[in-house]
C-alpha cells in the first residue's frame, strides 16, 4: 500500500495574486491536510472517511480522487485497477487549498503505486489541470506549494511552473478560519475581466519588493 500526506496551502500570498503559493504547516506539527492512500485490487474503488467526508459529492465519479485517477490512467494509457481511500481532513472551500490536497495526494499516490512513470514537472501540469477542474481555471498556487513544498512563485514559462522562493525563518503566518464555505470559482467569477494600469503596476512593483526582500 501506498499512502500520501498532502498539506493545506495558502495561494495569493501576501502581495502574490495568482502567482505566490505557500505550503502551511501547524506550529505544534500536527498535521492539516489530507491523505489518500492506494493499494493493487482486481477493479477500481474508492472509499471516503475523515472528518468532512460527508461532504464530498455523493456520485463517486464527481469526487476530484476519482477523477484524478481516470486522467492518469488516460496519461499512462492503460487503466490501472486499484483501491484508492480519502482521508478527508481538509474543510471544503475554507480558502486552504482543500482540493489541491485530494489532487496532489491522489496523484502522488498513483504515481508511487505505478513505479514513478511521470517526472515531477508533467505531475504537476496534471494537477493543475485537475485544480481547475474545482476552480474554473488552471492556476498553480495551490498545487505547486502543495506538492513541492514551501512558497513558491508562478512562472509558466520555458516548461517551467513554479520555482521556490526562500521564505523567512522567523515569521508565522496567521489564517483564519470563520467556518463558511467558499466556492473558488464562485469568489474568483465575481472578479473583473480586466485591472487598471495603476493597479497592475502597483502589483508588479509590491511583487518585486517582496522577491527582492526573500532574497536579502
């Protein structure tokens, strides 16, 4: 059996809209994330448990680990039988990556299962497009801090996702739970098509303070 932790994430980071993602940790070293786990079977299942699993959608081919496992079974071409379990500890739409944690876990898991067929890079472009199946659009901030590790900054440029950026070994950060959920694609439609040019330059200046400052 194979047996995937993924960590909770925080995207948006600080002044990082849509291109920084950090993963996130408890200061006592609990763990907060979910875990999906994989063993050889004669046809594929999969069981839901954890704290939330009640509220996974009840059709199994709408929960995200099922659709991850079919879009990596069509990566690699063959469909692969096994029985797959969801631990469910991540709240849904509480801001804290609680998909990329299925996504990531699931196909971390598969991948490990099967003998590491794909390379990290060709993984992580699965997640995304599974995260945006949940999100309405690919985007990385989640995932890539999730699977990678750490805070990570958004390239998508050259083959290249994401890259780590160093954070601060001093510093907490503080998230906020108030127990509502909100729907990523929901919060991200209501946003407007196109920014001002103020705004926009305001943004790549504040990000490029907050690069230079990690690097110092």
């Amino acid at each position: 059996m194979v047996k995937v932790y993924a960590p909770a994430s925080s995207a948006n980071m600080s002044v990082g809209f849509d291109v920084l993602g950090a993963a996130v940790t408890p200061v006592d070293g609990t763990l907060l994330g979910d875990v999906v786990s994989v063993e050889a079977a004669d046809h594929f299942r999969l069981h839901n448990l954890g704290r939330f699993a009640d509220k996974l959608p009840p059709e199994p081919r709408e929960n995200i680990v099922y659709q991850c496992w079919e879009r990596f079974c069509q990566a690699l071409g063959k469909t692969i039988p096994v029985a797959m379990t969801l631990e469910k500890n991540m709240p849904i739409g509480s801001g804290l990556g609680s998909s990329a944690c299925s996504v990531v876990a699931a196909l971390v898991a598969m991948n490990e299962h099967c003998g590491k067929p794909l390379n990290d890079t060709r993984l992580l472009a699965l997640m995304g497009e599974l995260e945006g199946r949940i999100s309405g659009s690919i985007h990385y901030d989640n995932v890539a801090p999730c699977f990678l590790g750490g805070m990570q900054l958004m390239i998508e440029e050259n083959g290249i996702i994401s890259q780590q950026v160093p954070g601060f070994d001093e510093w907490l950060w503080v998230l906020a739970y108030p127990g509502i959920k909100v729907s990523t694609a929901e919060a991200r439609a209501i946003l407007p098509a196109q920014y001002r040019r103020q705004d926009c330059i305001a943004h790549g200046r504040h990000l490029a303070g907050f690069i230079h400052a990690c690097y110092s």
